[in-house]
C-alpha cells in the first residue's frame, strides 16, 4: 500500500529499494523490479552500501565491484527504466577514528579507500556515493550501540586555541574510550600537523582528516550531472609502471591486499606486488603482503568461486580445512609460451577445471572489458583459459583482450595506480575532469591521453591522488 499512497501523497519522493551490500543486491533486484511485481511501478532506485558483510573490517570498500556491472547489466534485460538511480547509500570505516588510533599509515590508506570505491564504483554506473558520518567526536561517536566510526571531520572543541573548561568528552558521548586512550589528544598542535592533521582547523575544534581530502579531489570537480567515460591505466604495452624494463622486482611497494576475501581479478599489467603469484611446493599459487596495522599476510587463490560475488577469491593456504586451490601448470602443445592452470583437488573434470577469465558484464563500464574482469574455473578448450606465468617475476597474463587493448594481468582486487575520466559538460564546466589514484608506497610517472591527443606527461607521489580538469 505504501507505493500508491506516495504517490499520490509524495509524488517528489523517490523510493530507493534494498539498502545493503554489494553481495546480495541483484537477487533483490531481480525480484523487485520484475515488471510482473506490483511495486516495481513505484520503485526509482536501487540503494546499496559498501560493507563486506563479515567481521573483517578491512575488507569494507573491496568486495563486489563486479557485482555492480551485473546489477547495470541485469536493468538493460529487464528494460529498467533508464533514469533508475543506483545509489552507493551507506559508508563508512570502522572502527574508532583515525585520530584516536593515531597511526597515519591508516588514516591515509582509509581515505585511498574511499576514492578507490568512488571510482570503481562510477565506472560501473553508480550515479553517487554517501558518506555515512560527516562528523563525529573523537572517538567516533555518539552511537547508542556503541558501533564507533570513522569520518571526514572530527569535533575536538577542546582542542581549539582559547578553549576553556571543554571537557575532552561531552556529556552526550556514553562510550568512554573502547579503545584505549585518544592518540591525537596525547599530540602537540605541531605534531598533529606534521602527520597530516592541519593545525588552522584544530584551532578552531576541527580535526581535519584525509579522507576529506581525498573525497575532496573528486566531490569538487566531478558535480552533479558528471557521467563516468572510458579510461583505464595501462601500461601493458612497455615498461610496467612499478617495474622498469629488465628488472625481474615487483614494484609499488607492500601488497596490502594479499588478504583472505579479496576478489581475484585481471587488469592491465603493472610489474606490482598486486600482481605477483608464487607457484608454491604445495603446487598453490600464492600471494604476499601485510594489512593496514602492518600485520603480515598471505592468501592462495581458491578453488571454487564465492556463491554471491561470482568468481574466485583469496582465501587460507590451507588445503584440508578451507578452500585453497592445488593447480597444475599444463603447457599448450601447440604454443611454446602458453600454459593452462588446472585445478587439480576439485570435483569436476579436468577438461572444465581451467583457470579461465569470466567476462565482466556491463561490457566493464567506464572501464572496459580489462578493467576488473574476475575469474573462475570453466572450459579449457576456450582462449580464455591460456595464460603466460614468468616465475621470476610472477605475472600470470592472459593475451585474450589483445584486440580490444592489450594483456592483462592476474590481480589481487585492483591496481595500485588507479584513474576516473569524466564528461563534466553537463555540470557546466569546461568538460572534462580525470582523477588519478596511487595507492602504492612508490612514485607512478604517466602519460595523460585522450585519444590520440597527448594532454599531460606528469609523476603521482606515493599514496596521493590527484585531479586534472
């Protein structure tokens, strides 16, 4: 009854369904909006938030990309209307803040996380994204659950200059400190700027965080009415971006996805550690980094894809008790320099036991068919399941997008260097806006082309973003 009564009541209000995860949100889709369903005629959008659904915080942000080209995909099968909103409802990270954790190697990677989202998320045909919190206190509150967060800006009135009798916890804040004492609060305003906590804004009682920043560089030139266009980082042709020609090192720094959850995708080659595979002694291809804490990690790839997120994963290096995956490497007769990667402890055939690219659906959105293809286990007799493995390096490419772009590159979950291309004409600027991301702990130089018209030969720091309009 709710749908007609706003309509006639409300016909300005728009009705966004689902309002959850990535992982779930084309089954409620599917049966939502089916044209036989009564209340598909009053639904405008479809609402989804970035969580990851389990206890690991760490993968908010990372999971279910792919999901989001099925779900645009699945609008174009049933004729949704083309003005149905899919709305990125709900963010944020968890828990407690980055003031009061006071590592800076966090606060920084939570803010490149929220970029690389951003992106990823309009290059699937997202049409926005909500911050959960604009502010909250120090430690992240108050919440009556006591579920402490993270956001952009932080109220710290007793931090501002002339602050009298401003007690360090207000009285609305019932949580106390569930996390141990408040780091920033133990700093001086000078070392506070230093790590990247601007001291004009303390002075006033304002913690401004890098997430701010960082969402900053994409909120301020991609306006309302912007739409996502073709671009993808690709240095598949030459040198790799984070390996120089010659050298056998993967570069870019310390993979901080090798973790169990992480989505097992292909992108363009770029000599990273994101990209590095070690055939291990127990015949498993496996993957070395540490996590945001600086706690060390490894993973394997799996042997059976995720039921809800459709493809293969990262997951424990244990064959008996989890889902790790024992894979031969079967060289292809009749080319010398391709090889097939058979799942050796599954239940199926090894004819359809292959390590074989899963198209992305959506046709990749902005960024094309390369840009986050996953992969999964199917028929060896097809070209999607020949690859190239250098064991010195560690690159796994499969040459299967050759004319449509170049190789790609066996990835845990994305690229350290990132970018999103824009058309801002609409917004009423001069046209076009593109962000670049480096999430890598080393320098990225690039080339900036659109088309064949050279625009920019330019460098990106370690862990910076950078916005070009």
């Amino acid at each position: 009854h709710l749908g007609p009564q706003l309509a006639e009541s409300h016909p300005d209000i728009k009705l966004l369904i689902f309002d959850h995860n990535k992982d779930h949100v084309i089954h409620w889709a599917k049966y939502l909006l089916d044209s036989n369903h009564p209340a598909s005629q009053y639904i405008d959008g479809t609402a989804y938030h970035w969580y990851a659904g389990g206890m690991d915080r760490l993968l908010d942000g990372a999971q279910g990309n792919p999901n989001m080209h099925r779900l645009l995909s699945e609008f174009d099968v049933m004729n949704v209307d083309k003005k149905h909103l899919v709305l990125g409802s709900e963010a944020c990270h968890c828990p407690s803040t980055g003031y009061a954790g006071g590592d800076l190697n966090i606060a920084w990677a939570r803010a490149s996380r929220n970029a690389h989202t951003i992106l990823a998320d309009l290059a699937a045909g997202s049409n926005g994204f909500i911050e959960w919190n604009l502010i909250l206190d120090s430690v992240g509150g108050p919440n009556h659950l006591g579920n402490m967060c993270d956001s952009p800006l932080l109220a710290v009135p007793h931090r501002a200059l002339g602050a009298q009798d401003v007690p360090v916890q207000l009285d609305f804040e019932h949580a106390g400190y569930p996390f141990g004492p408040v780091f920033g609060d133990q700093k001086t305003r000078d070392e506070l700027n230093a790590i990247g906590i601007p001291a004009k804004y303390l002075d006033v009682g304002v913690v401004v965080q890098p997430m701010y920043y960082y969402v900053g560089h994409i909120t301020k030139f991609v306006r309302p009415g912007s739409r996502a266009v073709h671009g993808l980082v690709d240095s598949s042709f030459k040198d790799r971006t984070f390996r120089p020609k010659g050298q056998s090192v993967a570069g870019g720094g310390i993979n901080d996805l090798a973790r169990n959850g992480i989505e097992v995708t292909v992108w363009p080659c770029e000599g990273s550690t994101r990209q590095e595979w070690n055939y291990n002694n127990d015949k498993q291809f496996q993957v070395f980094g540490h996590d945001w804490l600086g706690v060390p990690t490894t993973s394997c790839l799996s042997k059976r894809a995720e039921k809800d997120l459709g493809g293969l994963m990262l997951t424990i290096c244990n064959m008996t008790e989890h889902d790790s995956g024992v894979f031969d490497i079967v060289p292809v007769e009749e080319d010398s320099g391709k090889i097939k990667i058979v799942l050796a402890n599954g239940k199926v055939g090894a004819d359809r036991s292959c390590l074989i690219i899963q198209p992305l659906r959506n046709y990749g959105g902005a960024y094309g068919p390369r840009g986050g293809a996953q992969v999964n286990l199917g028929d060896c007799a097809h070209s999607w399941a020949e690859w190239s493995y250098d064991q010195e390096t560690g690159e796994i490419l499969s040459s299967v997008y050759s004319d449509v772009g170049g190789d790609v590159c066996l990835t845990t979950g994305w690229p350290f260097l990132q970018v999103g291309a824009f058309d801002t004409s609409a917004a009423g600027d001069d046209g076009k806006t593109v962000v670049i991301l480096n999430e890598a702990g080393e320098s990225a130089n690039f080339v900036l082309k659109d088309g064949d018209d050279l625009i920019l030969t330019s460098s990106i720091p370690p862990h910076s973003i950078q916005t070009v309009a």
